[in-house]
C-alpha cells in the first residue's frame, strides 16, 4: 500500500508539431521512447511513458503534434490527440520560446480554454533565447489560455525540467501506481523497435523523401546472444524506393547501422537487423494498411473532445 500524499495521473503532452514534445518525455524517462527528428509529425501514436518516483507516478500521453488532417492517417493522428487531452489529469501544452504565435497555437489556446482541466504552459528551447526574451514570450502567452503554471525549458538540455516535474506533481490526483516501479512505457518492443527504425530513416533522407515512410516489423526471433529481426520500410514511389536503397545499397546500409545501434541499446543485446523496401501507393489513406502498420481504425472514428 502506497504511503498517504502518493500521486499518480495521466498527463497529455500537446502541441503543435515539431515543438519538441517527444524530446521532453524522452527527457524525464531518461531514456529514447518517442523518436525524434527535424520533420514535423514524427509521432504517429499515442506514446505513453511512464515516470515513477517515491512522490508518485507520473503517465505521460505523448501525443501527435495537432495539425489539419490531409488523409487518413492524419485524421488518426488527430482522434489521438483529441482523445489524449480529454482523458488526460493535467495537460502539458509545449509551445517554442518564439514571441510570434502562429494560428495554430491560437486554435490550441483557444481550445484548451474552455476546458476544466488544468493547463501547464512549458515554455521549450529556452537555451535558444535570452532571457528577457524568455519574460516577453510568457507575458505573451499566459492570457492565451489561462494557465495554472508557466515553466520554461530546455528539454534538449535538461534546463529545468526537474522544476517542471514539481509542477505536474501539484496537479495531479492522489492515487495508486497505474504501472509497476520498473515500467517505463506501455509500447511494445516491437513497435518500439519500427520506430527508431523510422527515426534513423526520417534522419538519414533528410529532405529526399517526403514524410510518408512507414515501419513493419515482420519477424523478431530471441535466440542465446542475438536477436533477429525482419523489417519492412514502406513508402509510397518508385523513385523514393531508389533513394531508400542509394548506391550500391548504400543509403539502406547506413539506415540499418544507424537503427541497430539504437535497437541494441534498447534490448541489450545483439541485433541481426534485416531491412527491405516496399512501395505502397497512397498507403496513409488505406484503412487496411495503416491497420496492418499499427494505426487502429477504431481511432479514426472516435470523435471525442
């Protein structure tokens, strides 16, 4: 039984894309959950990662990055968000330190004022302004949403975060753990593994592929001192699938190396990573393969918020 003043909740972590959501709870965790990279929409599902300490649990929803849905995977990742934010305790709305607020952070505030649950504005990449550029920008921000807290960060270094996490302990409810002492995400390693498969992708291109590249992992064999695993790149022309594979299959080698790496890291052990590239034609508005790919129809039909 957990000792009297215990905390646990479930807490949202919105915004728009590319703010810097996924490196935040990467951050606290301590540890790569969500990918990263420079193009927006990186995050795809709804991640939950789990912070535990002896104040109380803390289950973060990273959430995709709120945007206007241009096909079916996008209206996927926008029930996400929704849903997220209408379960969550407490939300984390992370905007940039960027005194110009652009029409979709206002649509954000503007939703996020009429709701009951309390708002934590986080302030991120603050190690890229001064600070009195840092006090504008709140002063800009606070009557946006009315806010219960405004914390600046750098979840890129670290600057405050521990402040932050303070914070979120404030508002959310006394409780039981929702997840055991050891549990750092709800994701299985399997869609853990096609993601940093995607991530090492999304980096690797760069600018040369546009955004629609999909992971599937299709084998992943535990043996003694090695795993193996089989994986499925899709995207979605011919001519992406040339720069996927590069010269002399150069461009997939360095994918794979650079994905092994971090999928050893995450298992502790030695990786046997194979990597084939398929093309499938508009697959982001088919029901059928963003089902086979891990985005569950159900979410493209609730309608919460």
């Amino acid at each position: 039984m957990q000792e009297s003043g215990y905390r646990s909740g479930f807490v949202a972590v919105i915004g728009r894309p590319n703010v810097g959501k996924s490196t935040l709870t990467n951050r606290i965790i301590g540890q790569k959950i969500a990918i990263t990279s420079n193009k927006p929409q990186t995050t795809r599902n709804r991640i939950r990662t789990v912070y535990t300490c002896d104040r109380g649990q803390i289950v973060f929803v990273d959430t995709p990055g709120i945007h206007k849905a241009k096909n079916r995977l996008g209206e996927y990742m926008m029930t996400a968000a929704k849903r997220t934010v209408a379960e969550a305790d407490l939300i984390l709305w992370l905007v940039e330190a960027d005194e110009y607020i652009g029409p979709g952070d206002k649509a954000i505030g503007q939703q996020l004022r009429g709701m009951s649950t309390p708002v934590i504005l986080v302030i991120n990449k603050t190690d890229t302004r001064k600070k009195d550029d840092i006090l504008r920008i709140i002063s800009i921000y606070k009557d946006l949403c009315e806010p219960v807290e405004i914390v600046p960060v750098s979840a890129l270094k670290g600057d405050n975060v521990d402040v932050l996490i303070d914070q979120i302990f404030k508002y959310i409810p006394e409780g039981v753990p929702f997840f055991d002492e050891d549990t750092v995400t709800d994701q299985p390693v399997r869609q853990i593994v096609a993601e940093l498969i995607r991530e090492k992708a999304l980096r690797c291109l760069g600018e040369e592929v546009p955004h629609g590249v999909a992971v599937m992992i299709e084998s992943m064999n535990f043996r003694e001192n090695i795993v193996d695993i089989e994986a499925t790149v899709i995207c979605e022309k011919d001519s992406h699938k040339g720069i996927m594979i590069g010269k002399g299959g150069a461009m997939l080698k360095k994918i794979g190396s650079a994905a092994r790496y971090e999928i050893e890291k995450l298992i502790d052990s030695k990786v046997n990573l194979k990597i084939w590239i398929k093309v499938k034609k508009d697959w982001r508005d088919s029901d059928v393969l963003l089902k086979n790919i891990g985005y569950d129809r159900k979410e493209l039909t609730n309608d919460q918020l």
